[in-house]
C-alpha cells in the first residue's frame, strides 16, 4: 500500500508534468510542428541546382553561299583562327563572307586544302550563276600606308587570278584595297596583326 508521503510525491510529479507540458506548448508554442506543416517547411527548402555536363559545339562546315541565297542570315560564323598558326594561310566564314589570314608579308595563297576546296567549290557556283563578288585586300599597320595599300591590293588580286585561272569570268570580280584603314583587331598584338592581314570575300556584292 502507497503511503502518504509517497502519494504526495507523484501527485506533485504529474502537476509538475501538466503545468511545463501547459507552459511549453500552451504558452511558448514550442511542441513539435504537426507531420503535415513540418513537410511544407522541407519543401520549400530550395535545392542546388544540378549542372548540366558541357557539350562541345560541332564545327560549322566551310561552305560558300548558294546562288540566290540569303548569305547573311544563313551562314554562321565559324571558330576563330588558331594563335598558333600565325605562319599559315588560315580561312573562316564571317557571318556574310569569307576571311583569308595571311602571315606577315605573304601576299600568296600559299597551299592550303580548306582554301582550295572552298575556292573550287566558289568557282563552281560563280560559273553556273554568273554572280559577281567583291574581294577586298587588308593589312595591319606595319610599314607605310602607301605600301599597305599595294599589299592589300595583291592580296586581292591573287585570289582573283585563282579563281579566273578556275574558270571565273574576270568582268564577275572586283577587287579593291583598304590597307591598314579598316582593323578588325587590335594592332598591338602578333595575333591581332595576324586578324588584321586578311581578303575578305563577298559573293553577290
């Protein structure tokens, strides 16, 4: 049988259990969070977002625009020219044109397969259509401006000679010289003088 003072003890036990259970939860509004708004709380939690893996962009074929065909909006730019070959004739297709780079003081062609194979296939085109292209000469600002002028023009001149010896009609190209007038990139560095040394080729211009 429970004595008194042990009665005591656990009536004072359990009022001391409902007034903290009363403080805690009825006061303070501390208890736990029912499941439902404790899911809500997780959810909003916003996540990392995952990173996608990079895909490397195909290079866009080298091709000179079809007859009757809107160059402008149909061809793309295609990676720049490498640094690292400064001492070649490189070409890219420039939103409505054709860029040849030369190296410093060359005025030739020089062998090249992807310049040969795009001035085959232009020729092709020009004979069948009768387009006419502008071909423009451009240097850097190295020498006088009087002699870039004469470089620019070879420059030009030769691609002509090309595409006349292909087949082309002289009276479809123009030919012009701007020198070192018109840069497309800084002139302070062997790279940026390398952009600069360069025939643009227009067709339907």
């Amino acid at each position: 049988m429970v004595n008194q003072k042990s009665l005591v003890f656990i009536v004072f036990a359990v009022w001391s259990i409902i007034c903290w259970r009363w403080y805690v939860c009825g006061l303070m509004n501390a208890c736990d969070l029912p499941a439902d708004q404790s899911n809500e709380i997780v959810a909003s939690t916003p996540e990392e977002p995952a990173t996608a893996p990079l895909e490397e962009e195909p290079t866009p074929e080298i091709k000179p625009a079809s007859p009757g065909s809107n160059t402008q909006s149909n061809q793309t730019a295609t990676t720049p020219v490498s640094a690292d070959r400064m001492d070649e004739v490189q070409v890219e297709a420039v939103k409505d044109k054709m860029v040849i780079y030369y190296p410093y003081k060359s005025s030739k062609k020089e062998e090249n397969a992807t310049i040969d194979a795009y001035l085959d296939q232009l020729a092709q085109q020009l004979k069948s259509s009768g387009e006419k292209i502008s071909i423009t000469g451009h240097t850097d600002f190295v020498g006088e401006p009087d002699e870039n002028y004469r470089f620019g023009l070879l420059r030009a001149n030769g691609i002509r000679d090309i595409l006349v010896k292909k087949g082309v009609s002289a009276t479809q190209i123009r030919c012009k010289s701007m020198g070192d007038k018109k840069p497309i990139a800084t002139n302070d560095t062997p790279y940026g003088r390398y952009q600069n040394r360069r025939v643009e080729i227009l067709v339907g211009k």
